[in-house]
C-alpha cells in the first residue's frame, strides 16, 4: 500500500428482520387497534428464593437474590430480570423503527440502570411503605447506536421505539393488577 491511499473502512450491518413482514404486521395493527395478545409465564419456586420460570419451549428464566438478600446468588434478581425485558423491547422496538424507516443498524446496545431499595423486605416486617414509594424509583437508558443515518435520524428511532415501547410503557402507566389463589 503506497504512502497516500487511504484505510478502508468496512462497515457490517447487524442481522435485519422482514422488513415486508414488519409491514404486513403494522397494518393488521392499524385496521384491528384494539388487538391484544396474551403472554403467559409459569413459575415455580426451586427452594429458598431461586425461581425458575417456564415461557413457551424455551430453557427456563432462572431468578435467584444475592448473598446479602439471602438468596444463593445463582442468577439474576428480579429488578434485573425487568431491566432485562425493558432493554430487550426496547431494542426491538429500535430495531423494527429503524426497518420501518429503512435505516440499517451497525450497532445497538443498551445500558440500563434501576434504582431500587427494599427497606420493607418484601412486606415482611420492614419499613411501612405506599405501593408507589417501592420497586423503581428511576430508570436511565443510555443507547449506543450506529448505522446508516445521522445522530439525529437515531435520536428520533430511539426517541420514537420508547414512546411505543409495551414493556416501557407497563412500566410507566399504571395496570390492571390481579392476584389470588389458583383454583
């Protein structure tokens, strides 16, 4: 290579989804708004706090609390299995905005942070506290993405996947929450 010519940069795409299908799924969407699917997760306790979650045919979610929680610290805790689900829809939804939009991403990671305290421990003798003053108190999302648009075109993929986001916004809003004993 002679003095003057210049490093090529080589630029690989993350692997993209049907974008035909994509559409075809948005317009069932606009012409049935009111549809609704239903997820369904079985959960048995394997001993102390240690839980194994069962969601379709897929290898349990494992779910433990740390040493100092009194749990085994064999997977990860609860708070970090829902940043888990935030993080993975939002990247889908980051994803499926910028196929909509034609954008073809290079890069997309998402770094997530919770704070949350449990000085009620669990509700089993500790502080007094309201359903709202519990569990997270404040989620930040720093998103690492890169591909063939500008920042700002990015800044407006991710801008517009969080608005949109059903994890994110179960999270948000409130819900509709029913517990009670099986049969």
């Amino acid at each position: 290579m002679s003095a003057s010519a210049a490093p090529t940069t080589i630029t690989t795409y993350l692997r993209p989804i049907d974008r035909d299908g994509l559409m075809q799924f948005a317009e069932k969407g606009r012409c049935n708004p009111g549809s609704r699917g239903t997820n369904k997760v079985h959960t048995v306790v394997d001993g102390q706090y240690r839980t194994l979650s069962y969601v379709g045919d897929h290898q349990p979610v494992v779910v433990d609390e740390p040493l100092h929680l009194f749990g085994e610290n064999t997977a990860p805790a609860p708070g970090e299995i829902v940043l888990s689900a935030l993080g993975g829809c939002l990247a889908v939804g980051i994803t499926a905005v910028a196929t909509w939009k034609q954008v073809r991403l290079s890069r997309l990671e998402l770094h997530l942070e919770g704070d949350i305290g449990n000085p009620a421990a669990w509700g089993a003798g500790g502080a007094e506290k309201r359903p709202e003053d519990m569990g997270f108190q404040e989620i930040r999302v720093a998103v690492t993405i890169e591909g063939d648009a500008s920042r700002e075109e990015l800044d407006e993929i991710v801008r517009h996947a969080n608005v949109y986001s059903p994890v994110a916004n179960s999270m948000r809003n409130p819900i509709a929450f029913k517990i009670g004993l099986a049969g």
